[in-house]
C-alpha cells in the first residue's frame, strides 16, 4: 500500500505515473461508474478563486489554521484537475497540522486517480471507507483504481456490490462487463454488455470495440474487426479500436488495410499530441 507523503515531494511521480498509465492502459480506460453527487461538484472559476484568495489572506494571518488549509484544498480541487497538485499540496499541510476529517481521504483519493497515481488512490479511499462503508460512489471510485492497478478481484466484488444496489445503473454494469472480459469471463462480460445496453439503448464510446475484444478472445478476428469498425464509425478518434483493428487485419496479412489504419493512427495520435513550447 502507498504511503502517504506531500504532492510537493511526487510532482516526478506524477509525470512518470501518468505515462505508466499510457503504456499500460493505453488499450481501454473505464469511466466512473457512479453519477457525481455535491463532493464531486465543481465551483466556477470565479468561485474558486476568490474562496482560495479568503483562504490566503487568512493564511497570512494564521499559517497554522489547518481548518484554512483543508478550504483552501477543497477550493482547488473544485476549480478542477489544473488545481489538483495544488489543492493536493494543501490537503496535505492541512493533515500535517492535524486535520483528520475522513473526507479528505476521500477527495484525495479522487485526485491521486486523476493525476494518474491509482496506488495512492486505493490508499486514500480504502481509509474513507472504513469511514463510510455504505457509500457506493467511493466504492465505485476504488473500484476503477484496483482496475488501474490489475487488482481485478478486488474491483470486480466492489462492481458486484455496486451494481446489487443500483442494478439500473448502466455505467456499473458496463465497467462490470469490462473486469469479466479481463478476468477471462467472456460469457458474464458480453451478457453485462447486453444488459447495459437494454438499460441505456446504446452502448457508450468504448462499448463495441469491448464487444470486438470478446470477439477476438473467443477466437473471432472476423467479427471482432467488424465491431472496432462499427465503433469507429461512431467514434472515428477511438485509437484503441483502431490499434486493435489494425493487429486483427495483420493477423488475417491484410496489408493494404493495415497501411491505410496505421496512417489514421499516426493522424489521431498527432491530433492528441499538445503542441511543443518553444524554449
């Protein structure tokens, strides 16, 4: 288990933790599965900044006002994921001073799974539910973090819990259906797809390239490229579809179509890369 130290001392970590996430999920990433309720709310820009300017005015005052601090945390992270390292570097001065709410476990939990770090993630929300066991939404969060982290026993029971207390929830059932495919349970994983698509009417971005990779796991490169493209065709951007597409037509020796997915590869993966900033 992660031990806890201050952002201010992992902004390396981060970096390389957000490319470790890349290299080893690049394939697909489940969304969160549970509708954000008032901790997840976000503040409007002008909202954050002034709560975080109060904060700093009253930090000039009392540097030692841990009470302060842990507002101050909850201001950034309600600005959104460009303040996380910030709000991060102040939850932790806040606990450094004595704070011990458990709901700072909780919104540093959501924030170390954001910059990439799940480890640290299972730590922070392991601790608030031994606070709060009954709440599904943190479940549901630790669950993606043990996903991250191929902990995919542990995810799969905390899906199970959170699709026996809202078995309508659609997102559930489809992050269910992707731990099965994982873990090997094609059967379970394409009858939770079904079932997540009765619920909604349609599968979400991501859904029919899960369907072809069940395809593909079953032995069935055919139908599998038929799914990556029905998927592409509504998500023409989806790079894992297309990677997967693109393995499937070199294993049936496809090559004219392998050259024309490699080159809509290099122009997605061109679109995605941020312009470099001159020195």
């Amino acid at each position: 288990m992660a031990s806890r130290r201050p952002l201010v001392l992992d902004l390396s970590i981060v970096a390389v933790g957000m490319a470790l996430i890349v290299l080893t999920f690049r394939s697909y990433e489940i969304p969160s599965a549970i509708k954000r309720n008032h901790k997840t709310s976000r503040l409007s820009a002008s909202e954050a900044n002034r709560r975080i300017e109060a904060c700093k005015s009253r930090l000039q005052k009392n540097p030692d006002d841990f009470d302060v601090w842990t507002q101050m945390a909850i201001a950034c992270y309600g600005k959104g994921p460009d303040s996380y390292v910030e709000a991060l570097n102040a939850l932790e001065k806040a606990r450094s001073l004595g704070a011990t709410s458990e709901e700072l476990f909780y919104y540093a939990g959501l924030m170390y799974d954001a910059l990439g770090l799940p480890a640290y993630a299972v730590n922070e929300l392991t601790k608030y539910l031994r606070h709060h066991p009954q709440d599904y939404e943190a479940q549901a969060h630790l669950a993606n973090a043990y996903f991250k982290e191929k902990r995919y026993d542990e995810a799969l029971d905390l899906y199970k819990q959170s699709i026996r207390h809202r078995p309508k929830d659609m997102t559930a059932w489809f992050n269910y259906a992707v731990i099965n495919k994982e873990k090997g349970n094609l059967d379970d994983a394409q009858a939770a797809l079904e079932k997540a698509k009765t619920l909604a009417g349609v599968l979400p971005e991501g859904g029919l390239f899960q369907e072809g990779e069940i395809a593909r796991l079953k032995g069935s490169d055919v139908n599998a490229m038929a799914l990556y493209k029905q998927e592409l065709a509504s998500h023409a951007e989806f790079l894992p579809a297309l990677e997967a597409l693109e393995a499937a037509q070199r294993r049936a020796n496809l090559w004219k179509e392998v050259k024309e997915t490699r080159q809509r590869i290099a122009e997605v993966k061109k679109a995605k890369t941020p312009p470099s900033v001159p020195n």
